[in-house]
C-alpha cells in the first residue's frame, strides 16, 4: 500500500508546515443529507460510512492531482475489539494509524465505490499491525520507516452526538480549548481531514499550512468532496443500485 508515493501539488513550493501556519476549511451536509448517509445509504452496498467518505475523497483528490489514487493515512481510535481485550475502562490514546491506497477505477460510481470498499477490507486487522511492523528491527521495518509516507490523513471521528447520552448532566463546552500543539511543530502530513456527526449534521474539515497551500486551493477541494460525496448518495437511493462485494462472503 506504501509503494509508488506520488507528492501532492503546492502553489508555493518550499513553504514552511510548521503548526503556527495551520488554516482549515469546513465543509459539511445537511441534516437529511447527513441522515441519508448514516441509515439509508449503508445497506445498499453492504458499506460503513467510511466508504463512502473514502470514495467522495479519492474521486475529489485524482480531479485535483490528475493522478487515478490516492495514498493516505487512516488515524482510528485503536479500540477494535480483536483480540477479546475488553479496553472500555482503559484510560488513554490508542490511535493506531495505517496508509491504505484509495483506487479510482472507470466504470462509473458502482465500480468506484465497490473498489474502495474491498481495498478497505482487504488491510489486515483494520490496521492494528502496521506500527509494529514498521518499528521492528528487520529489514521489513527498516524499509517502511525509510519510507517518505503519505501526505495526507484522514480520521473519522464519528457520531459525537452519541458520546453524550440524554440525561447526562454534562455538555459539550461552547469555550475553545486552546492549540492542541507547539506552533513550531513541524507539521507531518499537508493535509489533515477529520469529519464528525454534531449537531445532526457531517462536518468535515480540511486543515493545511497557508504558507503551501492557498486557501482557495483547499477551498475547492472540499467542495469537489462535498459534491462528491452526494453524487454518491444520490446514486445509492436510485433504482439501479446495490450489488455484493468479495468480502460479502468471508466463506
């Protein structure tokens, strides 16, 4: 999944990616978008929501770099339950991050969303291995730590309107929380995406450093996602949708 990294394009070339010149774009959907894509849309395909975001994002990507896939980063909460480990009551950060490469094949939006589905089921424990493979002291190790990686990552959070079940007496706080980091961290990745269910609705924010990138570049790429993304879901409530995948049949 790592092969073959192709770098994303820049209008100002040798620009800093420090923290201190991060700037995001939000984009996000409407409520009856947003449910649309969390109840109707999932059986179709037999998909998780991640798919779908995933597909939007390849498709707005390739338009932009003109190259058929992307290469990122996936960032999860690390808590899979796989190995009978019961972590509910374990306090701390187990994110667990992994490159996947995103195909964008021709054969219209069936065949796309299809791909990227199989790509997804196709990483080994969702990802869970990849930090040990990579930190060991062999030559598989030493070749994944050599490696420049992707440029970009993305994480679903999730639907946060569920952290907070009814009836607790406790809300999210309306105060800023402050820089989450150093503003003179160099920055990892070029572009950070994160989307989250609040309020009812999908937000998702693309977050870049402005002295790489002009806003009115990421501007546009989150509107091709956005746009993407409901072609996707118009596509799944019409008539000639649905179909099985491989991993349809783990037998």
């Amino acid at each position: 999944a790592v092969a073959g990294v192709s770098s994303l394009p820049v209008d100002f070339p040798g620009g800093s990616n420090a923290a201190e010149n991060m700037a995001a774009v939000a984009t996000s959907l409407t409520a009856e978008e947003t449910k649309t894509l969390l109840h109707e849309v999932p059986d179709v395909y037999r998909t998780r929501i991640d798919d779908l975001l995933l597909t939007a994002l390849s498709s707005a990507f390739a338009t932009w770099t003109g190259t058929p896939d992307l290469l990122l980063d996936l960032e999860s909460h690390g808590r899979e339950e796989l190995f009978g480990v019961d972590v509910s009551r374990t306090v701390g950060w187990l994110t667990s991050i992994y490159p996947v490469r995103l195909p964008l094949l021709a054969g219209g939006t069936a065949a796309h969303l299809k791909a990227v589905k199989e790509a997804l089921r196709a990483i080994p424990r969702l990802g869970l291995g990849f930090g040990l493979l990579r930190s060991r002291g062999d030559e598989a190790g030493a070749k994944l730590r050599a490696h420049p990686g992707a440029q970009v990552v993305f994480n679903n959070l999730g639907q946060l309107d569920q952290a907070l079940p009814d009836g607790l007496p406790f809300l999210p706080a309306p105060e800023q929380a402050g820089a989450s980091r150093s503003p003179r961290q160099p920055r990892r990745y070029l572009i950070e995406i994160s989307a989250a269910v609040t309020g009812g609705c999908l937000h998702v924010s693309f977050s870049y450093g402005t002295q790489l990138h002009r806003r009115s570049t990421i501007a546009a790429l989150a509107d091709r996602f956005i746009s993407s993304l409901r072609s996707l879901l118009a596509h799944c409530l019409s008539a000639e949708a649905g179909g099985r995948t491989p991993s349809d049949f783990p037998l």
